[in-house]
C-alpha cells in the first residue's frame, strides 16, 4: 500500500468530510420531536410513525452493504456526495410530502443516502489519516454534534411554526453546504488494497465472539436509537414539558452519549478490558433507564436519568467492537456491525407501540429489558471466556 499523504493535503476534505456526518446526526436525532407532528400530518397514530424509523434503517444497511460488496473501490468523496443529494431529497420528503405512502417512500430515500454517507466517510478517513483510530474518533464526534443540534433545531422550530418541512429543509441547506465543500475539496487517492481484500470483508465470520457481540450491538443499536427517537414523546406524554423543552431533554441524552464515548476512549487509553467496561456500562444503562421509568411525571428526575441512561449507553459501541475486533478478522468486525444495525429496523418502531399501546412508563421500560439482555449476555460471554 502506498505511504498515506500528510493529514494537511486533506484538510479541507477532512473538513467537509466531518461536516457530512454533523448533518447525519442533525437528521437522525431530529426525528424524535418531528414524529408526532409528522403523525398529525400524515393522519396516522404516534406509533405507526415509527415504521419511518424501520425504512430508513432498511435504506440505510442497503446502502451500506452495497458499498462493502459492489462499490468499495470507487471515489469515496463522489460517493459521499451521491449520499448527500440523497439525503436532501429525502430530507425535504419527509418535511413536505402530503401523505403517509410518499413520507415512507422518502423515508427509505433518505436511508439510502445515510448508509452511502457513513460507509464512504469511514472509508476516506481511513485512507486519507495518518491516525485512523483518531481519524475516525473526531469523525464520530461531529456525528454526535449533530445529535445535539438536531432536537434543538427541531424543537425551537416546532415550538415556533409547527412546521416539520421548515425543520427538514433547514437540514437540507445544511447538507448542500456539505455538498459544496466536497465538491471543492482534494478526491482521496484511490487505495487499490481495498478491491484486494473487499471479498473477505463481508464473509461470514467463523469467529464465535463476532455472533455474540453482534447480538449485543443489535440489541444496543435499538436501545440507543429508539430511546433517542421516543424520549421527547414519553416526556410530552407524562409530563407538562413544551415541545421545546422535551427536545431539550432529548438534545441532552445525545450530548450525555457523547460523554460516554469521550470516557470510553480515556478508558481505552489506558488499555483497560473492554469486556469490564461493556457489563458496567449495560448495567448502568439498565439501571437509568428503570429509574427514568420510575419517576415518569417528574420532568426534572426523567432529565437526570435520561443523561443517565445516555452517559452509560455510549460506552457499549466502542466496547463491543473492541471484543469483536481482538482476534484482529476484518471481515468478522464488519458483521458484527452490519448486525448491530439490523436491530434499528423493528425494535425502535416496537417501543413506539408499546409507548403508544401500553403508556410511557412501559415504553421507556422497554429500553431497560434490553439493557437487561445486553447485561446477560455479556455476563455469560465474560463466564465462558478463556482466561488470558
């Protein structure tokens, strides 16, 4: 493989590489306070909804497969740009389309061009990084920025107008800046090893520990994702919060997340066992969330056990792929992830009918069973695994 070039030839590249993905999780974590004013307008209920989290999750592992099959060779830069145009149709679908089918339909435009999005930046900023671990970490970060913006936009726009177009169009003039900036940026050099070892990325991994974590991320990645997505209509729902201060609290789940991952990587720092770290934070997660579930009405208690959850949470990603990643099998990290994402595609939609059918405190108890299978799973894993 060629000597990657200096950090400071990409700059500009890397730049609009993270601003992408600061508008991945704009869109992501504005969903949660758009969905039931997106239910009001299409004329569906608060939990049918959610299905517009299961298309866009089938949108998304599409995309992202494609590239690690089909197009793993090509310009990463024009294949973040093919994502962006994607996401801004998508985008400005689910804002303005007049009825439920055309909303579902945008829904999966806009997967499409996540899973693009995601799969060629982690891609560019591995060939393109002197520091890939780092590389990738400050990439992940800006992700996390866009989370915490994303409810706040939303939730002062919805306070202001109502208008779930105005939120989503906002978040398409963000991204075509994105697209601006790429398009005058430097195209990363091609890396030709990719094409040479893109067949065993995607094999089935052999290796046992893969399938378990990859249970544990399928489980993780609904948590995580439907507890953001449903938190500000459990707070809307059990408390007297405004449309703004719900999104508030769930602008501040994302940001406790956020710290979580910053602790994890000073954990790591100090080449601690990821295994120790993942029953912790489980545990804790699971801990917050039955707490959140017990003080339902008490908008300050749900605030500080929401961060709770969202601090104890952001650990579990990093730790997980750690575990997979040790018997250092490229192709078995890769389905371990692919398999984590899948959980995205029926549990959040799940917890929005149990919220809807059964009330919040059920709703939010939902995440806690998962954390409480997570912790299972990780206990026994630990309990079987070979002492080093």
């Amino acid at each position: 493989m060629a000597e990657c070039p200096p950090d400071s030839e990409y700059r500009l590249l890397h730049a609009a590489a993270m601003a992408a993905l600061f508008c991945v999780g704009l869109y992501a974590a504005a969903f949660g306070p758009v969905l039931p004013f997106l239910a009001d307008d299409a004329g569906v209920s608060l939990d049918t909804s959610g299905l517009l989290l299961t298309v866009f999750f089938i949108g998304s592992i599409a995309a992202s497969a494609t590239i690690a099959l089909w197009l793993h060779g090509r310009d990463t830069r024009a294949l973040t740009i093919g994502g962006l145009a994607l996401t801004i149709a998508g985008s400005l679908g689910v804002g303005f389309a007049p009825d439920w089918p055309l909303v579902l339909c945008s829904g999966i435009v806009l997967g499409l061009g996540d899973g693009l999005i995601v799969a060629a930046l982690h891609i560019l900023m591995s060939a393109t990084s002197k520091d890939v671990a780092g590389a990738i970490n400050r990439l992940n970060l800006f992700f996390a920025f866009g989370a915490v913006a994303g409810p706040l936009w939303a939730g002062a726009i919805l306070t202001a107008t109502e208008s779930r177009g105005i939120v989503f169009a906002g978040i398409a003039a963000v991204m075509a800046l994105s697209i601006a900036l790429l398009m005058i940026a430097a195209a990363p050099l091609r890396d030709p090893a990719a094409d040479e070892d893109s067949e065993e990325e995607f094999a089935l991994p052999g290796n046992p520990t893969a399938w378990v974590m990859g249970a544990v991320l399928f489980l993780y990645v609904g948590a995580e994702f439907g507890l953001g997505s449903w938190v500000s209509s459990y707070v809307r729902e059990s408390t007297d919060a405004t449309v703004f201060g719900a999104a508030l609290l769930t602008a501040g789940y994302w940001a406790a997340l956020v710290a979580g991952r910053v602790a994890s990587g000073m954990y790591f720092a100090r080449r601690s066992d990821a295994t120790t770290l993942l029953i912790v934070s489980v545990g804790g997660a699971g801990i917050a969330s039955a707490l959140l579930a017990a003080f339902t009405g008490d908008i300050v208690l749900s605030a500080f056990a929401a961060f709770g959850a969202g601090l104890f949470l952001g650990p579990v990603w990093p730790a997980t792929v750690a575990i997979a990643s040790e018997a250092g099998e490229a192709h078995a990290t890769a389905a371990t992830v692919t398999m984590g994402n899948s959980g995205g595609i029926a549990i959040p939609w799940l917890q929005g009918l149990v919220l809807v059918g059964a009330g919040p405190r059920e709703g939010v108890m939902v995440t806690a069973a998962l954390c409480a299978l997570m912790l299972a799973v990780a206990v026994a894993f630990r309990a079987r695994r070979p002492a080093h």
